[in-house]
C-alpha cells in the first residue's frame, strides 16, 4: 500500500459540492427532493463518521467479546429488516426468527469458516477481517432472503386454493408447496445470480475498488473480491434454503395442512 | 346400505362453531347436508377430510383416520371444494392418467378434446366438472362434495347426478352440501339440517 492517497475533510467538502447543486436544482425546479436529499445526506454523513470510529476502537481494543457483540447486532438489525420488507409475515416470533436464524446459520457461519481457513487472520476473530466479510455477507444473504420470503408468503396466500386441491388429491405439503416454493428460491437467487454475470464487465465492486484505490495490486484485489463473491453466493444460497424450508414448515402441520392463520394479512392501506 | 355399520363414520367431530356432531354414511348412501349460508357446511367436509385443524374421530371402513397419514387419508375419503384449484396451464397434467380420463368426459358434458384446453380459458362450471372427475380418479371410497352442480345448468346437473347415482351403485359413500331443495331430494336417501353447530335429521 505504498502509494495510497489519503483524503483530507476539504477534498470531501469539495465532494459534497456537486449534491449542494443538486439540492439547489431540486430547489430551483420544484422537485421537492432538497428536503429528502439533505436528511439522507446527513444521515450517511453521521452513520459512516460512526461506524469508522466504532471500528477504529473496535481494531484497536481487539476484544472478541466486543466483536462477538457487534457481529450479533449486525445480524439482528439484518433480521429485523429481512421481517420489514415482507408484506405478508409469519406471525409472533417466527416472524422475525427465521429469517434472522437463517442469516446467522448462513451468513455467520460461512463467515466464520472463510475467517478460519481461506483467510486465516490471526486471531480468526480479527475485527479488521470479520467485520467487513460478515457485513458483505450479512447485506446480500439479508436481500435474497427477504425476497424469497416475501414471494413464498404472497405466492402461498394467493394460490391457496390450488394448493389445497393438490393436498386434497393425496399430496403431501412439500409436494403440492413446490411451485410456490420455486418461485420463491428463484427471486430470492436472482439478485446474486445476476451479480455474478454482470460483476467485471457492467459493475466493478466496491471492495475491488476500494482495494485497487489504495494501492493493492489489482490481480490480488480480484483474487479477495472472488473470495467475497464465493461466499456472498454460498451464504445467500443456503440462507434462502433455510429461510423457505423453515417457513413452509411453518406454514403447514404434520397433517398435510395449509396453517394460513400463521401469516400476517397485509395492510390495506400503505 | 347397512345403517348399522356405516362406511364413513363421524364422532363427536368439533371445530370452531361446529360440533360435537356425529353421524354416518353407508356404503351406496348419499346423505345431503343442508342449512343457511355461513353456519360452517364446507367448514365441517374440510374437518372430515382434516384440511383444518379439527377434534373427533372418523373413520372410513376398517381405516382410521388417525392412524394414517393425511394424504392417504384425503385418498380414501375424497372431497370437492366449491372452488376449483388449479396450478398448471393446461388441463391433461392435472391428471394422473389423461388417457384413461379422456373417455369419461362426455360423462360430465364436455368433449374429449376438453383434456387439452387451457386451464385460464375455462368457465368455472367447466372447470368445477373437469375437478369432479380428477377427484374420482382416485377412486374414494367416500366423496364430499361441496355444492357439485352449483354453476351449472339443469340439463348438466342432471347428468352430473347420474354419473354420482353411478357412484353410489359402485358402494361409495357421498356426504354432499347443496342449496338446492330438489337435487337434495334426487339423490339423497337422508337429508341432514346443519344449523347452530349441530346437525338434525329433516323429515323426507
């Protein structure tokens, strides 16, 4: 990293000059946008000057307990999303249980395995790794699952009645579930499945970017960015498994049948 | 028809607002249920055929429905819903054997070529007769039938019932819900009244 370019606040005022004019050509056109721009602007300003020192002192302090705690919440606050974006949710606590017990079965666990043997970082816990690994697994693992989810909660509703003529005619649930359930897998692998194809040619990531800006060979920052995307497709890939089978499990009983009144109506009006 | 031993038998059958009832249909019976809308009689074929959680026992000749797993269960004692499910785009898949079924279908008023129509160009009265014979295809030994000729006309109707007086002559046992006061009286050999949770025999 020896010819990495440190950024000074003046070159980020400089920056933010271009989303000032933005905000005055919203202001100047009546787009109604300046109020929205500013408070994201803000916020982004604020979140990210907080989680860079919440992980410098995390760096510093090298407490595995500290990183234990911040890698928990992560998963938490990503269950907690995964449960928002489902219009249709499975009621009381499995709700916001699958969903966030499929992260960190998936995304937690494929993390730690990359710590312990592809990275190798010593301690394996090291935040400086595990942090921004598990924070690119958690995000997509979190995206595909609540996808996945959403589809099969809106598919199983609205096909009600042909599910329940295939369990009528002899079929058991996973059988007369399965083109709900395929449908649902199908968008929640959709956005990885895309990322793969389009990664290098259409999008450079941010990671290899980042890496290549700060002076790492850009072959080396390929190799870390092919790590990452293994593991982003392998943690999304069995975390929407876990999270579907879970919930058509929940959905159904050991009777064959569909437990509708497991599932939240969604709401009439926005 | 032995009344004393019945093909499907029903105890002290309880869910939701129905229930306790108990009673039976032989071999070779029909019984017809009848009563105002919303006192729960699709609600209680879905409890016989357990597509809801339910209480009670039922049985259908020496088969105990607790002793099997659902889905032989729904085999042995068949029903029809009111509304016709669907999850293909055409009908011949929704079978188990088209071929076999193709010959059936001037049985119910449609044309043998109905087995290669496309599920989306349906009527629901095509649809609710197309959803009759896949739910005989199994051959139950009970049928429940949920309002069968509902959608159709008179001429249909008719031939819908003989091809049921068919069934019945073969010892199968129909447990059928109908609105309509002179089918009940076409084919029933019992009618049954369900009203406030309960059932009562209604004097033929």
């Amino acid at each position: 990293m020896s010819n990495y370019i440190a950024l000074t606040y003046t070159d980020l005022l400089l920056a933010s000059i271009f989303l000032v004019i933005n905000g005055l050509l919203s202001l100047w056109l009546h787009l109604g946008l300046e109020r929205k721009l500013a408070i994201a602007a803000v916020r982004m300003v604020v979140q990210l000057i907080l989680v860079g020192l919440l992980l410098k002192s995390l760096f510093s302090i090298l407490s595995p307990w500290l990183t234990l705690l911040v890698a928990t919440s992560m998963v938490l606050f990503a269950g907690r999303e995964v449960w928002a974006r489902q219009e249709r949710k499975l009621r009381g606590l499995w709700g916001f249980g699958i969903g966030t017990g499929a992260m960190a079965f998936a995304g937690a666990g494929i993390t730690v395995i990359a710590l312990t043997t592809m990275i190798g970082s010593d301690p394996w816990w090291t935040p400086r790794f595990a942090l921004p690994v598990l924070g690119m697994v958690l995000g997509n693992t979190m995206n595909g699952i609540s996808l996945a989810l959403d589809a099969l909660h809106t598919g199983i509703s609205r096909e009600r009645v042909s599910i329940e003529a295939q369990l009528l005619l002899g079929q058991t649930r996973w059988s007369a579930l399965r083109p709900v359930l395929r449908r649902a897998l199908r968008s929640g692998f959709m956005p990885i499945i895309n990322a793969m194809g389009a990664v290098g040619i259409v999008s450079l990531p941010g990671m290899m970017t980042g890496q290549i800006l700060s002076g790492v060979d850009p072959t080396e920052a390929v190799k870390y960015q092919l790590l990452v995307m293994f593991l982003i497709g392998g943690a999304t890939g069995l975390g929407v498994l876990a999270a579907t089978f879970g919930s058509v499990w929940r959905l159904t009983d050991e009777r064959d049948r569909l437990r509708l009144e497991r599932l939240t109506k969604p709401k009439d009006s926005a | 028809m032995n009344p004393e031993n019945p093909l499907l038998k029903v105890r002290a059958l309880t869910r939701l607002m129905i229930g306790p009832v108990s009673f039976g249909v032989g071999a070779g019976e029909c019984v017809a249920i009848t009563g105002p809308s919303g006192t729960g009689k699709s609600v209680l074929l879905r409890a016989i055929v357990d597509l809801d959680p339910n209480d009670g026992q039922v049985q259908a000749g020496d088969v105990i429905r607790a002793d099997v797993p659902a889905p032989d269960w729904r085999k042995t004692v068949a029903m029809l819903p009111a509304e016709s499910g669907w999850w293909l785009d055409h009908v011949a898949p929704h079978f188990q054997a088209p071929d076999r079924i193709r010959g059936q279908l001037p049985l119910v008023g449609l044309p043998e070529t109905a087995m290669e129509w496309e599920v989306a160009r349906l009527s629901t009265g095509e649809k609710h007769r197309l959803a009759l014979l896949r739910c005989l295809e199994g051959g139950p030994k009970v049928l429940l039938l949920d309002e069968p000729t509902a959608a159709l006309d008179h001429d249909t109707t008719l031939q819908i019932e003989a091809l049921l007086k068919q069934q019945l002559d073969q010892g199968t046992a129909i447990l059928i819900v109908t609105h309509d006061g002179t089918q009940a009286k076409r084919l029933a050999h019992r009618i049954l009244r369900l009203e406030d949770g309960q059932l009562q025999r209604v004097a033929a």
